[in-house]
C-alpha cells in the first residue's frame, strides 16, 4: 500500500501521551485533530488527500507554505526573507532577531558586555555561521575546519539512573564523560579545542538498471588532536550539518494527532514502511510531547532547539539552558571556571529576556520560497514518477496547520513540506549506530524537501543528507535503504530520462 492507504490505517500501536489531549473519531483508532469542526475536517482531508492527477498542477501547488510563501526573486538571499502575511510589528521583530541571530559572541571579560560569553567551548560564534544564508551547512573540505558540521557523542547507559532517566526521557542520550555530547573545534584564548573532526570517504561504485554508475562516498569518522584526554572506549559519533532554516514555524503548527496518524509502527498494513512517533519532555512544561525537530527528532520546540544551540553551538546560556559554561563537562575544570558573560544588571544568563524569544521568533518565520515551474511536463512528470516510486509514503506532500496556532501567519495555512515527521529505519548504509531518544541507530527522522532545489543557489553547494556524504540527489536517493529501499530500488530502475525527470522535480521543489 502506498499514502492514500496509510492516511486511512488505523494505527492501533500508537500510545498518546495524555498530555497531548487529542480527540479520537468515530470508529477509528487513529487520532484526529481537536482544532476542527467536522466540516473542517472533511475540507481538510480533502485538500490534502494524495492526488491522483499529474497532467497539472494542484491548486496552491506553488505555494508550498501558504500565504507565507515567499515570492522575490531567486538569489542568494532566497532562504532570509520573512513570511509574507507577517504583520508590520513581527517584521520589527523579525529584524531585531536576525539582527541576534547573526551576532557575533566574544570571550570574557570584554568591553561590549551585551556581547560575550562566548564559548569557553564553541563551534562557531554566530547562529548565522552554522545556518549560512539561513541555509544547508556542509562537511569541511581537505585541511579546512569543521564549522556547519560537527559531531555528536554519547555512550550507552552504564547504571539504573542512566537507564531509567533515559526510559522516562529526562535526557535523550548519555554525554561523553570528558567531551560532553558534542565535540567543539574552538576555544576562547587561554583555552584549547576539544580536538579536530577527520573524515575518511571511500568510494562505492553503483550500476543502475541502464548501466550507468553512480559512485556514492561512504565517510568514516575519528577524533584527532584531542586535548582533554582519550575518548570513552565506547563512544558513539555521528555527524551533522546545519539543516536549512526554512519553514520552521509552519512545521511546529501542524496538529500533533496529522502526524501521529500517519504513525505505522508495527507496518500494520504490511507496506514495508513504519513510521514512528518520537516522544521528548518540553524544557518549559515538562510535558511529553511531540518531537519533530532535529536529524532524529530529537527537539520539541522551536524555542528549545534555539536554547540549545546557543548552549552547545556557541556557549552562550538562555533561561532555558541556564549553564554559562555551555558544554564543558565536569573533567574539564579550566574551561568550567573560565569567566563567563553573566551581567547582573541583565539577568542570570548570558542572553536573556528577549533574546531568546526574538531569535526564535525569527526562525518561526523564514519564509518558504515559492515553487518553480510547476507546469512544466517534464517536472510533472517527475512528480508522477516520485509518487509511484512510493518517495510519498515518507515525504507526505500537505499538511494544513493547525486553527489555534498563536501566530495568525502559520493558522490554518496549506503547506507542502514533503516530510511525515516521524523516525524511518534507513539501513546499514545511513546507520550512525547511535540511539538517541526514540530513535534507535538506524533510524532518521524524514527530512523535508522543500527548498532543497535552492540549495545551490542559497548555499553554493549541493551536499545532502544529515553528514553531507552525497553530492548530489542521485547519490542522496541511493542511499536509502530499509523502509527506503523500495523507493530507491524503483529510482535504480529508471530509464535516464526518467531519472532526469524525476531531478527536475525535486529542484522545483
């Protein structure tokens, strides 16, 4: 079965947290959104249901985010605007949040005092450095430092509290003992970086059905230059690059009971896809609650993703992640006295109220850019060829967001992300062999496609997947394996025309 059957599965695995108080219908075991009358569910079900027709394109197809969407022209900047139906007061607050996100941190003690506490440890001094361009980070070229990727640590569970903090989700997964969970290249001055990430690629040659090769690289990962010591023997790395910034809002505001319905977790309807919800505690409430945000879905706001990149990214504390020392850990003393950037007269953190909330408002409302030559026979056609390929069982096309989201720019709006949002067995191939939170070590959160055909244009670059490895989209689709192997199998298949064609949606996108 492909979309349309998983829309209408009843998907009796899937446990909701009483927290997220939704509504059941009728007959079904699924969950149905609360914020609708019944005459707004049909409407919604309706518009978003899996279309059938590719001679043309569907209503609002050009608008993937709404009224949102972005329509200037393409360039370099085409990832940095606001929201198109914000308010002339966010766009004084979408200013004042760009105007932190691309802040540049220093060290302490220092003259500008509404400006440091960088670090002691640190990938990078400004949110714009990782999300160049509001876009796609990438993975270092020979000889050059690692600044929009960096590694991920941990090690498994060692006691009964470890285990037990990890089954109630009190943490997502267990810091490395000396380095914390996540290694930082810099320091400030009188400080070394934690060390350096190497990468190894070898090259995969793969033959497609017509006989052309595509070579895939397969990276592998070490640590090099460490200056606190040796690793744990039993740590876990795994990369990532700074995913593009676009849309983020629009994704917060789709209804949690969309998403969970879409949930298949023991593949009920026998389609070989099985998509799992993940579950995190909200740094504000405590309340388990939908993650949907981060390679493994991980993050349950916007908000708290911001808090801990400023903590982990850039040493920098929020009221949320309070630590002024960001991710020093207990064995490393020197970096844990180092002065910090606290300003009594400001607060108890090095960025308080507003900071915080600006930057996240900021994220909340990167605008979508406007598709490209939807019409054209040749992108239908790819469209055609995506969903028969079964790429939509994963990358479902349309959400309508939510009627109660508290800003009127992301209620109720028809977007077209191309992501389910759930935890997806990906194979051996993509396995980082690392668990954190819901996600076991093979499993990635599907990521959504909108944009991705402005990548190059944005970012300068066409890199994909969570640590950069493919070059290009025949080498990203290549490397789906499990609940993806279908659906790369099928692309494998395909006459060059086909996979031409295929491209050529995928960029309008």
């Amino acid at each position: 079965m492909r979309l349309a059957a998983r829309m209408t599965v009843i998907a009796a695995a899937i446990v909701l947290p009483a927290a997220l108080n939704l509504t059941s219908a009728v007959g079904l075991d699924r969950p149905v959104r609360g914020d609708l009358t019944p005459n707004d569910r049909a409407r919604v079900a309706k518009v978003t249901a899996p279309t059938t027709e590719f001679s043309r394109p569907e209503a609002f197809e050009a608008m993937p985010a709404g009224a949102a969407t972005s329509q200037k022209l393409v360039n370099r900047d085409s990832f940095s605007h606001i929201s198109a139906n914000q308010t002339f007061e966010g766009e004084d607050r979408f200013k004042l949040g760009n105007a932190l996100f691309r802040k540049l941190w220093v060290s302490s003690p220092s003259s500008t005092e509404a400006s440091d506490g960088l670090g002691p440890l640190f990938n990078a001094r400004a949110c714009q450095s990782c999300h160049l361009k509001d876009g796609r980070g990438r993975p270092p070229a020979d000889g050059e430092t690692a600044v929009s990727m960096f590694l991920r640590l941990s090690v498994p569970p060692r006691t009964d509290e470890e285990r037990q903090k990890l089954a109630d989700r009190e943490l997502t997964r267990i810091p490395e003992p000396t380095y914390g969970g996540q290694l930082q290249h810099f320091a400030v001055p009188g400080l070394e970086g934690e060390g350096r990430m190497a990468i190894d690629y070898v090259e995969e040659p793969v033959t497609l059905a017509d006989g052309a090769v595509v070579s895939l690289r397969r990276p592998s990962y070490r640590v090099e230059d460490l200056a606190y010591g040796p690793l744990d023997p039993d740590v876990m790395l795994s990369p990532r690059i700074a995913p593009p910034m676009i849309g983020l809002g629009l994704v917060e505001q789709i209804e949690p009971a969309d998403i969970l319905a879409l949930a298949d977790p023991e593949d009920a309807d026998e389609d070989g896809i099985s998509g799992k919800a993940s579950m995190a505690r909200d740094p504000e409430t405590g309340s388990l609650t939908l993650a949907r945000f981060g390679w493994k879905a991980t993050v349950p706001t916007i908000k708290s993703q911001t808090a801990e990149a400023f903590a982990g990214d850039i040493g920098i504390s929020t009221p949320l992640v309070t630590d002024a020392f960001g991710e020093c850990s207990i064995a490393q003393q020197a970096c844990r006295d180092a002065p910090s950037g606290v300003q009594e007269r400001l607060g108890e953190v090095e960025a308080p109220d507003p900071i915080l909330d600006l930057v996240t408002f900021y994220s909340q409302n990167l605008a979508v850019p406007a598709r490209r030559d939807v019409d054209d026979p040749a992108v239908l056609q790819g469209k055609q060829l995506f969903y028969g390929a079964g790429c939509a069982s994963c990358h479902t096309p349309k959400f309508v967001t939510s009627r109660k989201a508290p800003d009127k720019a992301q209620r109720f709006q028809l977007i077209w992300p191309y992501s389910d949002f759930l935890l997806h067995d990906m194979g051996e191939g993509l396995a980082d062999g690392r668990p954190v939170g819901d996600a076991d070590g093979s499993e990635w959160r599907t990521q959504p496609l909108w944009g991705i055909g402005l990548t190059e244009t944005v970012n300068g670059h066409t890199f994909l997947l969570h640590d950069g490895r493919a070059r290009n989209l025949a080498e990203a689709i290549l490397w789906h394996g499990g609940e993806g192997q279908t659906a790369r199998d099928a692309y494998a298949a395909m006459a060059a025309a086909d996979r031409d064609a295929l491209h050529a949606f995928l960029e309008s996108l």
